[in-house]
C-alpha cells in the first residue's frame, strides 16, 4: 500500500480520545519521514516503544473498534497491481498471507477482507482485565522478528519458504526478503533498490493508486457503520454529560 499502516490508526486513535494532538503530530511526522526516506530501525524502535507506552492499561476493546476506521483508510491505498499479484499467486494454487508489523487483529481482518489466507502481526499482551499491558504478547513484526514468525508459521502449517514469494518496499524488510527463494522490491526505498539490483531481484514499480477499491473502502464503511454510529453516540452522550 502508499505508505504506512500507522498513520491512519494513529488518526481513528486521536478521533476516539485514546490520543492527544501532540502525540498525534509526532506519529505524523514519522509518518512523513517514512515516505520519504522509509523506515529505519531507531524511528521504529521509538514508535513502539511509544505506542506500547502510550496505550499501556488500554482496554482491548476500545482498540479493537477503531478496526473500521482504519480499514477505510487503508484500503484504497493498496495498490490494485499488488492485489491482482495476490491473485495471480492463489489462481496458481499458492496460499497468500500478510505479514506487517501493524496490530495482529487488524492485520487479520485486513487479510480477510482482501480474500486472503491469513495475516501474522504484530501481538500485544492482553491481562486478565481485558487491558493492554503494555507488553508485546509475541515477536514485533519488524526485520528479524518478521523472519522468527514467518518460519514458526511455516512450520506448523506446511508452508516451504524456500519456494515462496515476499513482497516489501523497505530495506528494513531485507531479512524477510532473504528468507524466501522468490524475493521481490516493490516501489522499494534507495537501499532496497540498491540490494535488489545487485541481487538480481524482480522489482516492481507503480506509483498510482487506481480507485477500484474506493468502493470496497466504501462497503467497509456501510458494514462498520452501526458500529460507528453507536460509538458516535455514546461519545455525544458523554460530552453532553459534561
């Protein structure tokens, strides 16, 4: 997709109140760098470090119901080129799996909304009050830890990453590119770019957004909406109450 996951879930946050406007202009200007000039492991190991910090003693709940939001968002950013490769790889008799370092449960439901085979993300600890600890409930989905999940995935359901595909546009994915026998850059950042030519990997270049999937952004908004419309009024209700 055009650029990251964590904007548009950083926006649904700060519209909710789970996010004050200053956080919410740090998270904006990381999102800016990262178009810019990609992803780089400091600026990551920050966000989380702030998100974790930020969203400790966080009932899951509320987290879980920005999903429709975000989702909006983010659909018509993925590029109809890299669905019609998704396609193209299930049409050829191969599961299909997102592996992104946003939220595992949206991840997930991304993935099924897209009509793929599953989605591995990032998970973050829940305790017995059904709130965020604060801690990360399995391996951040980010350099090394996309490859430690990958493989422990591959394993317990069959899957030969020696024969399998990955698609990235950050040289921060460069472990996980290397994991699979069939590596591709995708609009990739001037290090990947580099790599990926002297490696010899395919890279794949569009810069485009069709609208095709406005629509399906669209639907997601209709089916999300009693949800949306409930949350809408119970949040009127208690800024009347005040």
């Amino acid at each position: 997709m055009a650029g990251s996951s964590g904007l548009p879930w950083a926006r649904a946050a700060m519209r909710a109140g789970l996010v004050g406007r200053r956080q919410m202009a740090r998270w904006a200007l990381a999102g800016l760098q990262f178009r810019l000039r990609g992803s780089t492991d400091d600026a990551t190991r920050k966000i989380l470090r702030e998100v974790k910090e930020v969203f400790a003693g966080t009932p899951a709940r509320d987290l879980s119901r920005l999903a429709p939001e975000v989702l909006v968002e983010l659909i018509p950013r993925i590029y109809p080129q890299m669905l019609e490769e998704v396609y193209a790889h299930q049409d050829a008799g191969r599961r299909t799996f997102i592996v992104s370092a946003a939220g595992d449960d949206l991840v997930q439901l991304l993935a099924r909304i897209l009509n793929m085979d599953g989605g591995i993300g990032t998970p973050y600890e829940v305790g017995p009050d059904g709130r965020f600890t604060g801690e990360l409930g399995g391996p951040f989905m980010y350099g090394p830890g996309k490859v430690e999940a990958m493989q422990r995935f591959a394993a317990e359901h069959g899957v030969d990453l020696s024969a399998s595909w990955a698609y990235s546009d950050s040289a921060s994915d460069l472990p996980m590119l290397r994991a699979v026998g069939h590596p591709v850059a995708v609009n990739p950042d001037e290090e990947l770019a580099r790599v990926a030519r002297e490696e010899g990997w395919r890279v794949m270049r569009f810069e485009r957004l069709g609208r095709r999937l406005a629509v399906a952004g669209f639907a997601v908004l209709l089916a999300a909406g009693g949800v949306l419309g409930r949350r809408r009024a119970v949040l009127g209700k208690r800024r009347t109450a005040r």
